[in-house]
C-alpha cells in the first residue's frame, strides 16, 4: 500500500515539474539560503513549538534535499531507492499512529521553509493535511520599506493579536480590516473562544469557495473572504449555512474578482460629455418616469449634511419634471438601513441615493440582491464593484481658503477643526496647510477633531489658546433650530465674521449624473469597465465652490479669485507644491503632483500643521462607522505604510 502512495505522490511529481517547467519557472523547491544569508538565519527568534499552516511551507532551509522533491513537495526521486523507502515508512507510519514530531522550520516573510524533516512535509501534504506542528525560527525582514515587508509587518502585528496564522492578505490595510469586521478594536486581543469561532467560519468559508471556483480561484481565500465580510459581515458568516454561503459568494462574484487587481478603482474625474436626447426618448421618459430615492442616514431638519443633499433632491424635482420622480427616506439609522433601503426599492425606485459612507456597506448589500437597481453611494476610495460612489474633491477649495486665512493671519496661528480622519477629508486638511504655507510660509496650523472631543469642545480649545481665525467644521447639527457656523471665521469682542465658506453644490452634481444615467452615458462607463467607478468632480465640474466675504480686503479677494480660476482651468494644482510632512520628509516637488489617487489616500500631515490624526480608540462611538468604511490608514490601526511616496 505505501508503494502505491509513493507511485502516485511522484506522479504529481513529475506532473509538478513538467508543467513548471514548461511555463519558464524553477521546478524544484526555493531554498531560504538563497533568499536570506545564513549569518541573518542564526540571528533568528526562536518562536517555540507552533501549530503552522502546510499550503504556507513552501522551500528549504539548505540545498541538501531541494532536488528530492519537486516545488509541490511530492517527490522527485526513483521507487526503487533509499528516499522512496524512507518515504514509504514514514507514510506507514502516518496511517498507522500519526506523524507526530514537529519538524523544524525557519519563518520568513509569513512563509515556512524547512530545516529537519522535508519528507514529513512531503507525506502530510500528499494526505492534505491542513496544519503540521513545527518549532518555529523566524527571520525578520531586513529591509522594511518594501510593499513585501511592510505587508508582512501588518500582518504581525494581526497575528500578535489574534495568534491566527493561516491568513494571509495581498493588500495593505487588509489586517487592520479584518480586525475591526470581526468586532475587536483595533489593539484588542483574541482569546481562545475568539480564535475557535473564527477558524471554524474560515474553513467552512474556505471549502464552500474553493468548491464554487474549483482549480482557478478568483481571489486567494483570505481576500475573497474579506470581500464577503464588508458585505454581509461576520455574523453571517458564523451563522450561514454552506448553502446560503455558496449562493452569497456566487452572486458577489464580479466584488471577489475585483480583489486580484492591483488597481481596482477608477476614478471619473470629470463629467462624461453629455449626448443629445433624442425626442424619442423624451417622449417615453415624459410616459413612464424613472423613480429616484433619496436615503439620508439622519434627518435634514437637524444635520447639514443631510439638508445639502435634500436641497439636491428638491432641485432634481424641479430640473426633471416629467422625466424623473423622486423619494426621501430620512433617518435610516434610527429606522434601520436594511429596511429603509428595501422599502425605497419596493416603492419602485429604480436608482438609489444612500448619501452617507455609514450607509455603504447595506447598500452594497442591496446591490447584489437587487441588480435590476442602480446604487449610488455618497463615500470615496472605494474598491466595489456592484455600485459606485460619488464625492466632491473638497481638497481644491480648501486650498484657496487656506490662502485666505493665510493672507489675513497676519503673524498668528490658525485654527482648523476637521470632522473625520476619513478620504478626502485629511487631503483637505492638508491643502488648507498647503494654502496657507503658499502665502504665509511661518504661520502654523493647529488642528483639534470634531470626531474626538466635539465640535463645540474643538473650536473652544482653539479658542482658549488665543487663536482667532479658525476654519470650523464642515457640517453640524441643529441648535434650537438653526445650523451652526461652517467655514472660515474671525472670532472677537463677542462675535464672529464669516470670512469664507466651502459650497457643497450637491444640486450640480445630482443633475450632472442623472443626465448621464439617462442617456446611457454611465451605463456606457460601467459596462467598459472592470473596475469599482468612483465619481470625485471637483470646481471645474461646478459641484464645489467657495464663497468669501466682501469684507475682505480687495487684494485678499483678488488672489481667492485667480487660485479659482487656476484651478477651474485647471492649471492650478494645490498639490503641484513643495511638501515636507510633520517629520519632514518631502512628499512632492514643484510641478511634478502626487497623482489623484494618492492625494485621495493622503494620510500624513504637512509639516506646518501642530497636530496629530487619531487612533481610532480616540474616536467618538459614532464616528467610528463613518471611519469603518473610509477611514485612512493611520485612524484605524498603528501607521505602519505610507499612502504616498516619499522623496
């Protein structure tokens, strides 16, 4: 019997290495003398005796054996030799009683490479085993500002928490990710109960997926799964049944393939060039028109954001009498998102609007279940491909006003209280510094966030530091019936001057993509497409713009009024600037901008700003949603990977 596990196990062999071979790869197993010196293998931590995951055993610690086996560890050499038989023993022995001694293995980079005992590997891999007890040396990356390492240090930090080591990520962030979705923060730990529930909703995940793709998988097991937590999270998973699971991950399919591309998002910077319609279709759409919902996570009558967004809606009423009706459902989070997005699609909405990034993750779900819907949803960077999200690059007017405060600060400080260390909003931080450095290169921005103390708390810190012209929040709730101040305003004697405050045109940008929804236009762009659509239109759009006082001294006006146009033209880049960070290193240089993407991503501060992003444990309760769905890096676990590159 074991001759005839040894026959078969070089038949895989042989297979292994022939189509290696033939495809231009090594056939036989790497060997970690190559990859690392020896002196840095005797530095190694001595990690004790572990439990590791086969599939991650992939070499050899020497040369001595790497031509014995082939790179899928079965073996290489003839039946009738000392390996073959020493091989088929130890097989009599694993079907007997168990191979129980752990063989020895050296760790690197979250793969295992083998010192004593490859034949033992080669027997338990041909029986498929899951896990081989091993005592463990691990070797630290030498060079850790590599994409590699830096991926591997997230995932020690992820493995020193939970103590699970079978995961294995090929993004950034990915960890950090997967800790929050299973419900810990982000320094909390696992205990035992926690590590047996989710390895036991791992495997059934990994079993039903790898049944539903058979030999070519969409996506590694780790990256499809985190796909399927961000939609249906991990409750479901724990729960469901393989049926329910199968069906999940063959409905979200196009959201599992996304995961391999290296870029997977596509940012529409700018308007399509809107068709004619034809009188055809003004005709049918005057017969029949097109439902349009409105979902707003809390009630215009007491948030700002909400009544922006209300304001659109009203305006599309108005703008496409005839051609398009449309619904308001407030207050989903006090309703429940589930149930307010299924009734707005069984009021007949054919298009929905969720318009808060908290409503992102129902509202993916929605999407897959309801294909016949398009959903839209108000966030940014946002890697699904079942819907698309829209945002306005807030970062360009938040330029010209940093400019503003700049020129009238004379020689003070700054105050600036930013809402949430999310996408978008830390790049705007970060053009403000950049606007105000432009002409006032000694004055110094101090930031206090809204999500940590309060809005009130915030400004009234800056305030007891002597500072006087502060750049408020955003967006706030209602007091007593009215909005508080947003924008940027000179505080004294008891009052405050509004200098200059951001618009959110939401109006232009409901009617700029409902035009092109109904002449196909996004249509057109999403079938052309294999990507996640992100639609971020900045002031050349129309759909952000500043306003600022007339107050202001005519010199002051002239400049807000040339950046405008610069950037409007598009020959003004807030950006395109010589940028140092808060430790100084220098992010960009004149005329050669970091490119979108990574502006979106930006998660370090310029160095004229006095202040820090927080940790995600310093976060108010319900700001932590919002930051769940598009914090940056450094808000939701320990900075350990830049989002731009460094000169």
């Amino acid at each position: 019997m074991p001759e005839l596990y040894y026959r078969e196990a070089l038949k895989r062999a042989q297979k292994d290495y022939r189509a290696r071979v033939s495809s231009g790869e090594d056939p036989c197993l790497p060997v970690l003398d190559d990859i690392v010196p020896p002196e840095r293998s005797a530095a190694g931590v001595d990690l004790g005796l572990a439990t590791i995951p086969a599939e991650f055993i992939v070499g050899t610690k020497t040369h001595g054996r790497t031509n014995a086996f082939a790179r899928n560890f079965m073996p290489l050499l003839a039946e009738n030799t000392e390996f073959a038989q020493k091989w088929e023993r130890l097989c009599q022995s694993h079907l007997a009683e168990g191979i129980r001694d752990p063989i020895k293995v050296f760790e690197y980079l979250n793969r295992y490479y083998v010192q004593e005992g490859n034949k033992r590997v080669s027997v338990l891999k041909f029986f498929e085993a899951v896990t081989i007890p091993a005592e463990v040396t691990r070797i630290l990356p030498k060079d850790t500002d590599s994409e590699e390492a830096k991926l591997y240090l997230e995932y020690l930090e992820f493995n020193r928490l939970s103590g699970v080591n079978y995961i294995d990520f090929s993004k950034k962030g990915s960890y950090a990710k997967l800790q929050t979705l299973v419900g810990k923060t982000a320094a909390e730990p696992w205990d035992d109960e926690d590590r047996g529930r989710f390895s036991v909703a791992y495997h059934l995940f990994k079993q039903v997926y790898e049944g539903v793709c058979g030999s070519k998988p969409a996506a590694s097991v780790a990256n499809a799964m985190l796909a399927y937590l961000e939609i249906y999270g991990y409750e479901a998973l724990c729960a469901g049944s393989q049926a329910e699971l199968k069906k999940a991950i063959t409905r979200m399919w196009e959201e599992v393939e996304i995961r391999q591309d290296d870029s997977p998002i596509e940012l529409k910077t700018e308007p399509s060039r809107e068709k004619k319609t034809t009188l055809l279709a003004k005709v049918v759409s005057a017969v029949k028109p097109i439902k349009v919902a409105f979902i707003y996570d809390k009630n215009p009558r007491n948030s700002t954001w909400a009544y922006g967004h209300e304001q659109g809606r009203k305006h599309i009423q108005d703008a496409f009498q005839g051609r398009i009706e449309t619904d308001a459902y407030c207050d989903a989070i006090v309703n429940g998102e589930t149930q307010t997005i299924e009734k707005a699609i069984a009021d007949g909405n054919r298009v929905l609007f969720t318009t808060s990034p908290r409503l992102l993750p129902v509202s993916l779900q929605a999407a897959i279940a309801h294909p016949e819907v398009t959903i839209f949803n108000c966030a940014l960077n946002q890697s699904h491909r079942y819907i698309r999200t829209y945002y306005p690059r807030v970062y360009e007017v938040k330029f010209i006003i940093g400019a503003i405060a700049g020129a009238m600060a004379a020689g003070g400080d700054i105050g600036y209280v930013c809402d949430y260390p999310i996408y978008g909003q830390v790049a705007a931080l970060n053009a403000f510094a950049l606007g105000v450095q432009l002409v006032n290169p000694r004055a110094k921005v101090v930031l206090e966030w809204s999500s940590v103390v309060g809005a009130k708390a915030a400004r009234k810190k800056l305030e007891d530091r002597g500072i006087r012209l502060i750049s408020t929040q955003d967006f706030s709730r209602s007091n007593g019936g009215s909005f508080g101040e947003n924008g940027l305003v000179l505080t004294g004697d008891g009052k405050a001057d509004l200098l200059a405050v951001p618009l959110w045109k939401w109006d232009v940008y409901y009617e700029g993509m409902l035009r092109r929804l109904l002449d196909k236009t996004m249509k057109e762009e999403y079938e052309a497409s294999s990507k996640a659509l992100n639609y971020y239109w900045g002031m050349a759009a129309g759909v952000v713009d500043v306003q600022w006082s007339e107050s202001l001294p005519e010199g002051v006006q002239k400049l807000a009024d040339f950046l405008k146009r610069g950037i409007c033209r598009e020959i003004c880049d807030p950006f395109a600037l010589p940028i140092r960070d808060q430790s100084g290193n220098a992010i960009a240089v004149s005329g050669d901008a970091p490119v979108l993407q990574q502006i979106m991503e930006t998660d370090w501060l310029a160095g004229n700003i006095d202040g820090a992003i927080p940790a995600y444990d310093e976060l108010k309760s319900f700001s932590r949603a919002t930051v769940d769905v598009m914090g940056v890096v450094t808000a939701t676990k320990d900075k350990s990977a830049d989002g731009m590159t460094r000169a």
